[in-house]
C-alpha cells in the first residue's frame, strides 16, 4: 500500500488506472508462471488481513502474530509494519502456498486480491480521508497479463472478493498516516501507549477482553448501538479500535464514545 502525496507525485498519477478504465488479466494453473508471485515477498498484513487469516487458521491473534509474522518498527516510524513472514526454504514461499495453490484462498490478504494491482492510498479533503488508487503493475514473469478477460478495478474488486478488505484497508490508512508524526512524547514506540494502539488494531482478540473484561466500560461511555454491534462483530470491533487509537493516543473527540 502507497501513500501518495498528490503535489509531489503526479508521474504516479500520470500511470494510475482511472475510474472505468480496462485492464486485461485472468490467472489460472494452467499458466506457466502459476504462484511463481507467491515467493521471497515483503507482504504487508493489515489489520483486517489478520482477522481474517486467524479466524480462517482458527488460532487466536496473539498466537498468529507470535507464530505468522515479523514486526518491524522502521528508522523515523512511530507505529510498526506487520509483515507475513515466508517459509523457511530455498525459494522463501508463502506459507500457505501448497502444491495447488493457496490453503488459505477464501482468507487471503488484501495485497493478494489486488494483484497484479498495486493499490495506493490518496488523502483529499480538510479531514484527509483516505481514497483508493490503482496502478495496473504485474510483474514482468506474469503471463496473465496477456490473457483476454478484461476488468476495471470495481469489476475486479468485486470478482476477488476485495470491497470489504478494501474498505477496511483505507480506514486503517487513515489512521496510519497520523503515525507520521510522534504521539508518544519521552514513552517512545516501545511504551505502554504504543502496545496499547499495536492491540486495539492488530490483536483483536486481546482488545475484546481489555473492553469487555476490564474497567473500560465503567470509564467510558460507549453508545448502546456501538456497544451491541462491537458484541457481536468482529469487523465493527476492528473500527471501534481504530476510533479508539484516535481518541487516546491523538485525543481525538470520536463520536463513538466519552469517559464517564
């Protein structure tokens, strides 16, 4: 995922896919190259990828990021990247690559779906909400790009099963992008803050029981609709987080909730 600076990179806009604009592509196992994009890759896990690909392993989050991924908190970065970590073979393939195909297919993350679209995220507006772009990019191996099927990128989103995960992707990147700057003061990225944003988006598992099971909810106010639909919804549970890192680290007014 980019994030695209619109003043400084129109020779990215200038490749970008428009609105309705066509590209060709079709992979299947009859394809030469079949999965070869599969191997050695920095694949970047958001935070619904993760849900999904917990749930799919039936494991907890706590237990797929311990066992799943590599956590890299960059030079300059004040929130870490999560990265799937690939198998420890010649090739560095997936994981979850087999002989036919991908075992987690139904679950796979979002950079999976897009591709051979790279997907940028561009800010507009006063609140800088997050827009999704495309660039059509496949590597120069693919051979599915010389296939005939033709797609736009809703089409395509669609086909893949990509809207929601799109969708879930653009609001994490809102409020990733406030991690440009440091919330942290003298803690660092390291301090009981910065754990406490890792769990509220990447450890779902452990936030439920931090609201449920904790005083959280006699400190705090949480609208009854929002109360009930983060009960019994993983996804609402998720945008309740990211409401959540919004409020305590940035002291955002959410509407969502209020201390008592």
């Amino acid at each position: 995922m980019k994030y695209i600076n619109p003043q400084a990179q129109d020779d990215l806009l200038i490749r970008k896919l428009e609105d309705g604009e066509v590209f060709a592509f079709r992979c299947h196992e009859g394809l030469e190259c079949f999965t070869r994009c599969c191997r050695n890759l920095n694949l970047f896990l958001y935070p619904y990828d993760v849900l999904r690909l917990k749930n799919r392993l039936n494991v907890s989050s706590e237990e797929f990021l311990d066992s799943c991924v590599d956590i890299v908190l960059r030079e300059s970065s004040f929130f870490p990247d999560v990265l799937l970590r690939m198998a420890e073979n010649e090739e560095k393939t997936c994981p979850f690559l087999n002989e036919s195909g991908c075992a987690v297919y139904p679950d796979r993350p979002d950079t999976c779906r897009t591709f051979p679209l790279e997907q940028g995220i561009m800010f507009h507006g006063p609140k800088k909400k997050a827009r999704d772009i495309y660039f059509f990019k496949p590597p120069d191996f693919c051979l599915g790009q010389h296939e005939s099927q033709q797609w736009t990128t809703e089409s395509w989103a669609e086909d893949q099963g990509a809207v929601i995960y799109h969708e879930m992707t653009a609001k994490w990147a809102e409020v990733k992008a406030l991690f440009q700057a440091n919330p942290w003061g003298a803690e660092g990225p390291y301090g009981p803050k910065a754990k406490m944003a890792f769990m509220a988006t990447y450890n779902l598992d452990r936030f439920r029981d931090f609201v449920f099971n904790s005083t959280f909810l006699k400190r705090y106010k949480v609208k009854k609709e929002v109360l009930r639909k983060i009960k019994a919804d993983d996804t609402q549970l998720m945008k309740f987080g990211f409401d959540w890192v919004r409020f305590f680290a940035w002291e955002t007014k959410v509407p969502c909730l209020r201390p008592r």
